[in-house]
C-alpha cells in the first residue's frame, strides 16, 4: 500500500509541473531579430564608378539623413567602421580611401522621397578596374593571377572574393531589411564585350538563389558608362548595356545622357555622380509605385518633390 500511495504522489508530481510548465513557457533569451519590412535594403556592386571616384565636395558632407544607412563590407579605420555594421551613410560608402558614388545620391534621394518611417540601406562591393569575371567566383584565381597588384590588393580587401563577400554582407542585413533590389555600374573593363549581358544574368541568379530571393521581386537597374557626347572612352559598352531587359526580365537601363565626366573618359565628377544617383533612386522609386520629380542637377541642394497620396501608399 505505501509503495501504491508512493507512486501516486509522484505521477502527481510530474502532471503538475507538466501543467505548471504549460502555464510558464520558455521563453528564448536570445531571439533572432526580425527583419524591418520598412527597411528596403539595395546591393550594389560594380567597378569604380560605383567604387566612387570622386572627391566628396560640402554639400556632400553636410547632412546625411540617418534614414539612410551603409553597411561596411570592409573594416575602415578613417572613418571608423566594423564590417557588418550599418552606419549613417555618410562617403566613403564603400572603404576608405574612395570617394562619392553612385550609391550615395541614390540613398539620399530615396529616403527624401519615401515615407518617414521608411529606412533605405545599400550594401555596397566595388573594386576600381575589374572585370564582370571578378564577380564570377571561380574564375577570379585565373583572371587575377597576372594583374597589377593594385587590384590584387582591392580583391584581397574582399579575401579574393567579391561575391561571396556580397552575398555574405547580404545575409546580414536581411537579418535587419528586406532586399528591394540590386544597382550595378560595370563594363568599362568589358567594353563591348557581347557576353557581358550573360555574365551578370548568371551573378544574377545565384544571387536570387544564394539570398532566397524571387527575382520578380527584386529589380536589376544597370547605369550606363560615360556616353559618346560626353567624350565616353567606353560609350561603346551602352549599346551592350541596353540588351540587359531582354536577358534579365526584371530590369532597368539608368541612362547616363548629359552627366559630366571628370576628363578621363571614365569617370563621372561629383555632380555626375549626384546626377547618376538621382536617376537610379528614381527608377527603384517607380517600381515601389513613386513617380518621383527630381531636379536636375544638384549643383547646390537638390529638390524633390512628390504627391503625397502616392507617398501615403508605401
């Protein structure tokens, strides 16, 4: 009988704690953020014209709305940034010791143009004077083995590669955003090359497979080289840049008609970049259903408007 009373009190025992637990779940200490769907984050990658080349002018420097945010790629000592961090996206955007891109007036323009509780993020891989190869993971040994050794420094920068380094970045903010879309300035060093087109279309899509994207989701827009009647060295790559919607549906050519360069026949100056930015914010603003007007050019401060009814949509 003691033994029958014994065993009673402890399946007794073991149904209230079960129950008592049920009352008291447990609660993770450590949960894993949830992504801000009002945080629309944008990769870009490219060669020096998304690198930025130019020298960051005061009107760069003044104000820098906290809305719109970098991720380090790289670690920067001046100014001080920690790879995998986001920060107020003031230039250099992409590492120390470059200058004002294409991505910086593409943010700035973006976050003027959306709602105020819409955050914008670009996440940023650049290397001056490579190829779409080095965006190719395999074929980055080959391609850079015998090259200058500037450039074997920009991709050691990266660990010797690139991609794998933006998709990496990536995932990390998709801990925090959701990926809106991809920016791309690229084909000097391709110039003219009919296999270009392709080539992107295969970062493209390991891309969206690599970030579990859904390509319908997540637009391409592809800048145009410095073009013929601006004195362009490589306004020949235009005409391969505009097969781009015909390979990769979702897609934007960002015309570069009218942006001044610096004189190398490569590089925009700082107003053309401002120009450049404006009109790639301008096309990803359409897309999220903003018709925006946009003032050209920034010479001094650059003005915006919008209906705010299409605003009040977002």
């Amino acid at each position: 009988m003691k033994k029958l009373i014994f065993l009673f009190a402890v399946v007794f025992a073991m149904g209230f704690t079960a129950c008592n637990n049920l009352d008291n779940p447990v609660i993770d200490p450590d949960p894993e953020p949830e992504p801000e769907p009002k945080f629309y984050v944008y990769l870009c990658f490219g060669q020096s014209n998304m690198e930025g080349n130019a020298t960051p002018e005061a009107q760069d420097k003044d104000y820098v709305d906290p809305r719109f945010q970098t991720l380090a790629c790289v670690n920067f000592t001046s100014p001080s940034r920690k790879m995998g961090e986001w920060y107020t996206a003031y230039p250099p955007l992409v590492r120390q010791g470059t200058g004002l891109g294409m991505a910086d007036y593409f943010g700035r323009t973006m976050v003027a143009n959306l709602p105020e509780n819409v955050k914008v993020g670009v996440v940023d891989v650049a290397l001056g004077g490579t190829k779409i190869e080095g965006f190719i993971s395999e074929e980055v040994p080959g391609y850079i083995k015998n090259e200058a050794d500037w450039l074997k420094n920009y991709f050691k920068a990266y660990d010797n590669d690139p991609y794998q380094r933006l998709v990496d970045m990536a995932k990390i903010a998709q801990e925090t955003g959701v990926i809106k879309g991809i920016l791309l300035h690229q084909g000097e060093s391709n110039n003219g090359q009919q296999d270009w087109p392709n080539k992107v279309k295969l970062i493209y899509d390991r891309l969206m497979t690599d970030l579990n994207l859904n390509p319908e989701d997540v637009p391409l827009f592809v800048g145009e080289t410095v073009s013929q009647a601006a004195g362009g060295a490589c306004w020949l790559h235009n005409n391969v840049i505009a097969k781009i919607p015909s390979v990769i549906p979702n897609s934007y050519v960002i015309s570069s008609a009218n942006c001044p360069q610096r004189g190398d026949g490569l590089h925009f100056t700082a107003q053309g970049y401002r120009i450049m930015g404006q009109r790639y914010a301008k096309a990803a603003l359409k897309v999220l259903g903003i018709e925006a007007t946009i003032e050209e050019p920034a010479n001094t401060a650059t003005r915006y408007s919008l209906c705010s009814a299409a605003k009040d949509k977002l």
